[in-house]
C-alpha cells in the first residue's frame, strides 16, 4: 500500500466516523426534544433479566409522570404477570388496597420510593436519592432528557439486531452508574420513541425492558404514585435488589 492510498484510506475513514458521531448526535437531539415535549408516558412494558443462575420474564404496565413546577418526576410499575404478555392475568395476583390487580408493584413519588408484593407482611421503602435501582435511571425519559450527557460514548450498535423495522441501535455508559452497569442499549424507533432499553451490568447480568402500546400526554393523577402500606404490613427501608 503506497502512503498516497494509505492517506485516503485514513481519510474516508476520519469522515466516516465524523457522519457517523454527527447523525448520533442528530438523532440523540431528535430523542431528547420528543420526551422533553412530553408530560407523561403510559407503556405496556416486558421486562426479561439474565443471571446469576437465573432467567426471568414479567409484563406489566409503566406509568411516568414529568416533574412540574416544584415537584419531582413520578414513576409506576405495576407488574401484572410473570408470563410476556401483560393481558395475561397471573392466577397469584390479589386485589391490592388501592384497587388495583398486580402481582407486584414498584412506585415512586420523586421522594420515596416503594416496592410491594399484595399479600407480604413487609413493604420496602428508600428515598429517591438513594435508590440503587435498575428501574430509577429510565427516569430520566420524563426529566430533562439529554441521552448524550446521560450516556457517555453515545454510538451506534451495529452488532445488535433491532427488534423493529427501521430502528436504530445505540450504546452508552450511564454517567452515574458507571461503577455497576458496563453499557446500556436503546432501541430508537423512527418516531424517535426508545423502545427498548437493554441494561448490561458489571458481572454480566443483563436487564431488558421493551415498551409497547406507548400512550404519551395521559392524564395521570398523583395519586396513582402515592402508596400506603396495608394495615398489619411493616415497612423495612433499604435496597430492593434484582
């Protein structure tokens, strides 16, 4: 190889990666206007994590609620079913006190967050602020949205298969969790919505969330994120875990 191919070779490549770090850095401005244009966000959701000798699938719905004036993001998880597909009715689930069916539910305020299984003697608690939850950073789809300053190295994944038509695959490393999430995947569709988010953490466990049915700017009351442990339930405070 002559230095004359050689130089034109480095630089098809230099302006290869430049088009490619500017349509990133289009399409991560295309994704952070939609969700900051947003008020709230209801999604059937599937949530799959691999290992530590385990395997598990559950379904259910998401409800995220955007910060107003002088008040925090709220976020919802009702867990309906262990099986894929959250239409299904798990024959565990119980009717919970705030009228609700699910099999478990994870619920937060923007101050405290709460995890309950209907039927346990114990309620877990922890402030936002110390959450160390995988659910706590999809958050940030409803705050202030800047995947660029989340994600750090914000760049296509080429090697991994879009589970819709025409999406697009990036990959980051979350600024806040660096110590125990190695990367995170989102699947972009064309109307700029996150359809997946794929959560890869430092052992090697792996934490997947797909959204459907995505329904943006419900209305949603408060209550939907305030919890009162069942009469008899005691209230434990520290980490959820997996």
């Amino acid at each position: 190889m002559t230095l004359r191919t050689a130089f034109l070779l480095n630089c098809i490549f230099s302006l290869t990666l430049h088009c490619s770090a500017s349509d990133i850095h289009t399409l991560a401005q295309a994704v952070d206007d939609h969700y900051n244009h947003l008020r709230s966000l209801q999604a059937d959701f599937i949530e799959t994590y691999r290992g530590n000798g385990a395997n598990r699938s559950e379904s259910g719905v998401l409800w995220l609620k955007k910060p107003g004036l002088q008040k925090p993001g709220k976020m919802r998880w009702e867990y309906r079913s262990s099986e894929v597909h959250p239409s299904e009715v798990h024959p565990n689930e119980v009717h919970s006190n705030d009228g609700k069916d699910y099999a478990k539910l994870f619920v937060s305020d923007g101050k405290d967050a709460w995890f309950y299984v209907p039927g346990d003697r114990q309620a877990r608690r922890s402030p936002v602020k110390q959450l160390d939850d995988l659910r706590s950073p999809i958050s940030f789809l409803l705050g202030k949205t800047k995947l660029e300053k989340e994600l750090q190295g914000l760049s296509p994944a080429p090697d991994v298969a879009p589970i819709g038509t025409g999406n697009v695959v990036l990959r980051g490393v979350p600024k806040y969790m660096q110590e125990r999430v190695s990367q995170v995947l989102l699947e972009i569709t064309p109307s700029n919505q996150i359809a997946r988010i794929v959560i890869e953490e430092a052992d090697g466990a792996t934490t997947e969330y797909r959204f459907t049915n995505q329904r943006e700017n419900v209305e949603i009351s408060d209550a939907q994120f305030h919890f009162v442990p069942p009469a008899g339930v005691e209230v434990i405070s520290g980490e959820f875990g997996q």
